[in-house]
C-alpha cells in the first residue's frame, strides 16, 4: 500500500549504490536543460526564468511519483506553444500584460495537473493508447512550424502584430523588409549555422550544441556592438529559486482555461507516457500509465503554486539521461538540485543573451520537430493515416490547436470505426484435401446442401451488425438452406446491440428454417450473451466447442438427405 501511495519507496534503497551514476547523469541534465529552459519559456510568451522555475520543480515531483526511472518532465517544445496559443486567446499580449500572462499561466498549470491527476485516480491510462501516432506526428510538426514562423520577427528584428497567422507573418515580414535590422539578422542566423555545425560535424559536441550555440552567438552579438546596434537581450533574469505563489482560482479564469488545460493535460500525458515506454523497451522495465498519469498530474499541481508553468516527458533530456547512464529517477532530482545552484550563481550572465540568439535557436527547434522520416513512412504505408496526419497538421497551423488535436483524434476514430464495420465474412467450404477454406478462394470446395458455414472475422457491435444483416438477409433471401453454422474463431467481442440482433436472426431461422449454431465462440465474446439472458432465450444447445461437433449435430437435426454432400455425416441422414 504504502509503495503505491509513494512510489518512490521501491527504488530509494538502490541509490546507495547508483548515486555516482545518476549524478553524472544529472549533470549531463543540467548542462542540457539550460538553452532549453531558456527557449521554452520564450515560445510560451513568458520570462526566460519561468523556463528555469518549471525546469527545477516539476521533474523533481514527476520522479518522486512516477513510475519510469529514465523520464525526465519540465518544459517541453509542444507543451509551451499550446500555453502560448491557450493564453493569446484571451487576448493577453505576453510583452506588455507579463503579470496577467504569468498569473493565468499558473492557473492553467494547476487545471492541467488536476485533470491529468484525475484522469490517473479514474485509472484511465489506457486512454492514450487511442490517440492515433499519426495524431501526434501531425500536431508534433504543426508546431514545429508555427514555433519557427512566430521565431521570425526576432530574426528580422520586426515587429509582428500579436496574435498573427502565419500568412498574416509572412505578408507582414515581406511588406516590411526592408526595416530589417541586418546586424540583428546576421547573429540569428550564425547562431543557427554554428549549432547546425555542432550537431551534426562535432560529434563528441553534439549533446550540448545548443548551449555552445548561445554562447557563441552571445558572443557574436557584443563583438557586433550589442544593444548600440539594435540587438536586443532578453533581460535580467532573477537569481532566486522559485517562489511560493497560490494560482487565482477564480471561477472566471477556470472557465476560460478548461478547454485549453484538458488539450495540454491530454497532451502531456501523450508525451510523457510515450517517452517512458519508448525507453523502456531498453531497459525492460515496466511502465504503468496510471502512475505515470498521477506523477505528471501532481507535478503540475505542485509546481503551480512555486511559480512553474505546465510542463510533461522530454524526448531529449529523457533520451540523454538514460545514455548518460541514470539508473534511477535520483538523477532528475540532481538535476533539478544542481540547476537551483547554477541560476543563483549564474543567472546574472542571462542578461547578455539576445533575443536574436534565441531566435535562431528556437528555429532549429522548430525544426527538429518535425518529424522527416515517421511522415515519410507514414506517406509510404498508409493513405487514410496520410489523412489523420494532414488534418491534424492543417488544423495546427490554420486553427486552434484544441481543434487540431481534436479533429485529428475524431479523423483517427472515423477511420478506425469504418475499418472496424465492415468484418470479413466468408463462406467456408470443404477442398480435396478435407480442410475448410473459403470459397473464393477454391472454387472446387464442396459444399454441404443442407447448410452454410459462414466464418465473421472481426467484433460484432452496433458500428459493424448493418454489413452482418444485410449479409444474412441475403442468405436467407437467397438460399434454400435449412441451417446456418457460424464460425465463431474470429469473433473478439460481441456488444448489446449486435447480441439483440443475433438474437431476433436466431429465433427467426428456428421459427421458419432449422437455426443458427455457433461453434468455437470465445468465452470473454460470450459476456454479454451470458448476463443479459441471450444465450437461454436462444438456448445453450447451438454453441459448440468446435466446427465438427456442431456439424454432427446439425446432421442429427436434418430430416431429408443432403442433395449435394461434402461431410461424411451427409451420407448418414435417413
């Protein structure tokens, strides 16, 4: 009891013997989570130290609750430009409305929390397993984009009306172009050469390319003459660790934030829940996504009222934590710990970052979002999820992204329904060999003239029994036979109005034909039969264990031989 209401019992005791290896692992962290903290807070139109506050309460709490010992939580790319879409909604200019961007930030941090830390107590962990990948991959590179174009006005040094679409972005820039401030220009862009060049030439480099980048590119901007050229920082940014601060829940900002915490709670946990099973194909340790739910949801709602905006799993720091060696969520922890120290000391030396730095910076995040080689694969493989993935991509770009997300997610679901309603049914018949094969498949197969065996491969529900109906009226319609005999193999679950209409289809062929047997029904497909009282008003006797017992049986039942004959119990009917 007590390791499920702390599930940070179970891997405490080892830290005796792990703590060197996770505290390597949490210094590659804090190294790593510097630029990000910095950038992500930019793209959720906040102060660069909001980034570093989120950076070190959330992945703390998210640890201690968790249940993955590699994911490491904090600000994330997806979860910061969908506070930012959330927030300029409510007509908030991040630049001259800071106090009131933050302050409804932390209410929209604390819903999300709350909603995910519901969602984990309701045991609704299975409940990301129905957002399509396509889903993701198409709102993951949605914002990818949108992150870079609101990037440009930094790079260009011109000002872009708040809240602008992209082809709003791009007239205004193109109409606008020659008010670039080019010094400005220059340092965004070298920035981004020097962290291309880093990444992807400096191989033993290439974990920090980013942090290199910014300090390079900080370093580019003073020799060009700094602020006197126009090149703007991004302030002072305090040297203190992250204060108490209660969220106000007002019942007007909880009304106004809900739809937008439910988007950023679903998403999170997609994030989160996906990165720890992703390593934990490595690692073979097992995720619960229940627990996984309560641990991203109490690190928001704690991280609310310490000044942290919403945060969830991290592709990056996840993936460099579990290479650096972490053997247990301790590592985050030092993370946290160790970057509590470094803003204290060093937070000073933020104030020479410019703007146009985190510009070029935050375009190859943009970038890096979006995922080339999934979208090429899902191009290849699938045309309908080219579909899923189209949707929630336009949707991202053009909409809101609670549309897009939702629009992706109801495309995903028709596909799926559509695919799901229309089961493979097929005639079975008896070839030369003695084995039952479908019919279109040999056409020479023998077939009893006293009944139809009729295999339905796949789940009999209200989205799937109009093609079953239409079959089976047509069977009746359209065939002499006396007795239907259904192969009941493939057959994974059977609904309420799938079971009334199988059995009205029963009762009708008992009443005017000889009935309809079943044979190899799973017993889990046999639920809904069972307890709402089908199975006796039908009668147990048609279910069989296997085809042959139920074609003995069918025989049994006959009352004038079979005129073409394929069984051997066709030749014993008197």
């Amino acid at each position: 009891m007590l390791s499920k209401l702390f599930p940070f019992l179970l891997w405490l005791p080892k830290v005796k013997t792990t703590w060197k290896d996770d505290l390597i692992a949490g210094i590659t962290g804090t190294v790593i989570v510097i630029p990000q903290a910095v950038a992500f807070a930019i793209i959720a139109g906040l102060p660069p130290i909001y980034g570093f506050y989120t950076a070190m309460i959330t992945p703390i709490i998210a640890a201690l609750f968790g249940s993955s010992y590699h994911l490491i939580s904090g600000p994330t790319t997806a979860i910061s430009i969908v506070v930012y879409a959330t927030l300029v909604k409510l007509n908030l200019n991040p630049e001259s409305d800071v106090e009131m961007f933050v302050s409804m930030a932390l209410v929209l941090t604390f819903l999300t929390g709350l909603f995910q830390f519901l969602m984990g107590l309701m045991k609704m962990g299975k409940l990301v397993n129905f957002v399509s990948h396509s889903v993701i991959i198409g709102f993951t590179a949605g914002a990818g984009i949108l992150i870079a174009f609101k990037q440009l006005s930094h790079v260009f040094a011109i000002k872009v009306p708040q809240g602008s679409t992209i082809l709003e972005i791009i007239t205004h820039i193109a109409e606008n172009i020659s008010s670039t401030n080019w010094n400005v220009f220059i340092v965004a862009i070298g920035t981004l050469l020097v962290a291309l060049v880093i990444k992807h030439l400096i191989k033993p480099l290439s974990r920090y390319y980013m942090l290199i980048a910014m300090v390079l590119g900080s370093v580019l901007a003073l020799l060009m003459g700094g602020e006197q050229q126009g090149i703007e920082t991004v302030g002072n940014v305090p040297s203190n660790l992250p204060p108490f601060r209660i969220p106000e829940l007002t019942i007007e900002n909880v009304q106004k934030l809900s739809s937008g915490a439910m988007v950023l709670a679903l998403l999170g946990l997609i994030e989160a829940v996906a990165i720890g099973r992703a390593i934990a194909l490595k690692t073979h340790q097992k995720i619960d996504g229940n627990q996984e739910f309560i641990g991203q949801g109490l690190s928001n709602l704690i991280a609310s009222f310490f000044s942290s905006y919403a945060g969830s799993g991290s592709f990056t720091r996840s993936g460099v934590n579990h290479q650096a060696g972490a053997k247990t969520p301790m590592a985050a922890i030092f993370a946290s710990i160790l970057l509590m120290a470094v803003v204290l000391t060093l937070a000073g030396y933020a104030a020479y970052l410019p703007k146009a730095t985190m510009g070029g910076i935050i375009l190859l995040v943009g970038y890096n979002l979006i995922d080339f080689h999934h979208i090429k694969q899902v191009y290849k493989s699938s045309g309908k999820e080219v579909i899923v993935l189209t949707v929630t991509l336009v949707g991202t770009l053009f909409f809101d992204l609670e549309f897009a997300l939702l629009a992706g997610i109801i495309t995903s679901f028709f596909f799926y329904l559509e695919r799901t309603s229309k089961p493979n049914i097929a005639i079975l018949a008896l070839d030369e060999k003695g084995r039952l094969v479908n019919t279109i498949r040999d056409s020479e197969a023998k077939e009893c003239s006293s009944m139809k065996i009729v295999r339905i491969d796949g789940s009999l529900y209200f989205g799937s029994i109009e093609k079953i109906a239409d079959f089976f009226a047509n069977l009746y319609d359209e065939n002499k036979i006396d007795y239907v005999l259904i192969a009941a193999d493939g057959i994974n679950f059977i609904d309420l109005a799938a079971a009334e209409w199988l059995t009205y289809e029963m009762l009708k062929w008992k009443e005017h034909r000889g009935g309809i047997y079943i044979a190899g029904l799973k017993l889990v497909s046999q639920d809904v039969l069972e307890t709402g009282g089908f199975k006796k008003r039908v009668g147990e006797h048609i279910f069989f264990k296997d085809k042959r017992s139920a074609i003995i049986a069918i025989h049994n039942q006959l009352k004038q031989p079979c005129t073409k004959k394929a069984f051997k119990e066709c030749h014993e009917v008197l």
